[in-house]
C-alpha cells in the first residue's frame, strides 16, 4: 500500500494572503505621516522555493510584496484635515534567502531568512479651508529585508501540496516623499519606521526531483489457519 511522504525533494509554490502592519508602520498615534504609517491590511503574495539538503535542513528562496491601504479616518482625526484622498497604497516587495528546518514526516516547518527589500509610500492629497498639500509617492527605496515564520505542508496528490504559514517581515528603507503645498514643490521628510507585518497566507506547491518519494506501507501477513478447522 502507498501512502503520500512528506518531501525530501525540492519544492516550488505560490501563496495569497494578508499582511497586517505592526509597529509605527500601522501606528496612528502621531501627526506626523514620516512617523505613524496609518496603514491597513493589505494583499500579499508569495513565491517560494525550498531545496532540502537531507531530511532536516534546506535552503529557502521567497519573494514577497504587499500592499497596503490608509487608514483615513483616523488620519483626519489626527492631522485636523477636512478630506483625504488616497491617490496610490503604500507597496513592499523583497527578495530573500536562508534556512528552512523541517522533519519529512512532521508536517510543521520553520524558515529564517535575509535579503533586499524595497518600500514605497502611500501617495495622499490633502484638503482643508487654506488649500491642499499633496504627498507623492515615493520613487522604490531599497533596504535591508528578513523574515522569520512557521508554516504547515499537506501533501493532497503525488508531487502537489497545499501550505498555510504566518511570518514576520521587516523591510528596513527610509523614503523620502515629494509634496506640493498650494503649487509650491518641495522634497518632504524621510520615512522614520520600516514596513513591518504579519503576514499569513495559504497556497499550493509541486514537489519535484529524484528525492521525491512515496511511502510503501507493507500490510502484514496474517499467519496461517491451516489445521484449524
């Protein structure tokens, strides 16, 4: 009888989910847009892939990008504002590598990694009885990137599995925004927070390469009735 082995071989998926802001990036405490981020959950998408050394470790691959929305009311309440009008979300993306930990027949895996990330700003214009302020958004900003989560492997069919997983990402950049205040054009203050989030997600994967293998499950051998009638 066979039975579907968790992989020992390389493995390739995708993954959708939400990435909720942590930290000054989601804070809404300050009146200052370079320090509070007043950002909301957002989408989030993944490619990843994973190549096992042996049955414990392997070295990850992921990219990562997310976008996020503005929380405007509270930003209103905060800044004293009439209206806000959210031109474009704020957008990260990374590149990451490092180390994967997993037991082939445990479905429960772990992941550290390191890379390049880059960050652009939320583009907002202002109204109030004096006139309008705008923000722009950032041009991409490149930083240093990591991301540390846990996750879970199903295999469904020979070679396919389905993954859910929750990480922690920071994208350490600090952008600088343009904004025009009536028509004047200046270069506005530099981003003081990193992008961080907790980003959960669920997705699917192939399993591939000559160490991928099913599970024979012997059926044991009943003893002989014979001379027992």
């Amino acid at each position: 009888m066979q039975g579907f082995a968790q992989p020992t071989a390389d493995y390739l998926g995708i993954s959708f989910g939400f990435g909720t802001p942590v930290g000054a990036f989601a804070a809404t405490n300050s009146d200052n847009y370079d320090k509070a981020g007043f950002a909301n959950t957002g989408g989030t998408f993944n490619i990843n892939y994973v190549h096992k050394f042996n049955e414990w470790f392997g070295l990850a691959a992921s990219t990562f990008s997310a976008s996020n929305g503005v929380k405007t009311g509270r930003l209103l309440d905060v800044s004293g504002e009439n209206y806000v009008d959210v031109r474009s979300n704020s957008n990260a993306s990374s590149l990451l590598v490092g180390g994967y930990f997993k037991q082939s027949d445990f479905p429960i895996y772990a992941k550290a990694m390191i890379g390049l990330g880059a960050v652009q700003t939320a583009g907002m214009r202002f109204y109030d009885n004096s006139g309008e302020v705008t923000f722009e958004q950032s041009d991409p900003t490149f930083g240093f990137a990591y991301s540390v989560g846990v996750g879970a492997f199903f295999p469904i069919a020979y070679r396919w599995a389905l993954t859910a997983s929750v990480d922690f990402v920071s994208i350490i950049a600090k952008p600088s925004v343009t904004v025009i205040d009536n028509g004047n054009v200046y270069q506005g203050p530099t981003f003081s927070y990193n992008q961080n989030f907790i980003n959960g997600q669920v997705g699917i994967g192939y399993m591939f390469g000559p160490r991928y293998h099913r599970r024979v499950v012997k059926r044991p051998v009943q003893e002989s009735r014979r001379g027992q009638y």
